[in-house]
C-alpha cells in the first residue's frame, strides 16, 4: 500500500502520499484524524478526478463504506 501511495498521482500534481497529506490537510499523515485519513483513501480508485475535501456523492457514497469496514475492524465510531 505504501508503495501505490508512493507512486500514483493524485492530481495537481502531487505524488507522495505525505504531500498529499499537507497538500489537503496542511499535516503530515501522521497527524491525520481518521476521518481526513478516510477522506484520503476514499479517491484512491481515481484520485485525479476526485477530490478528497470538496463533496460529491461518489465521495459520500465511498465514505458511507469505508466507514462501516472502519468500524467493523475497530469497533470504534470515527468523529467527523
């Protein structure tokens, strides 16, 4: 996974998932909530067109998921 990170563009031209990070979120990826690091994951199927911090329902609907499998796995409820 590190790697895919690492390697895809995920528009404007920024590669590295820890540029990715401060590009969007102005932190390092260790300083995500779960939430941003969920919004982050959300437009990996196509991030050059889909934006992790403006709304869209393909966003929401990838959300709803990604959500109930992080709950699944933690058993704890993600603060929005």
């Amino acid at each position: 996974m590190e790697l895919y990170l690492n390697v895809i563009e995920c528009g404007n031209g920024i590669f590295v998932a820890e540029m990715v990070s401060r590009y969007y979120f102005n932190k390092g990826c260790s300083e995500l909530t779960a939430d941003e690091a969920l919004h982050l994951s959300a437009v990996l199927p196509n991030p050059r067109r889909y934006s992790p911090v403006k709304s869209s329902r393909f966003l929401e609907e990838r959300l709803d998921v990604l959500y109930i499998k992080y709950y699944r796995n933690t058993n704890s409820k993600i603060t929005k």
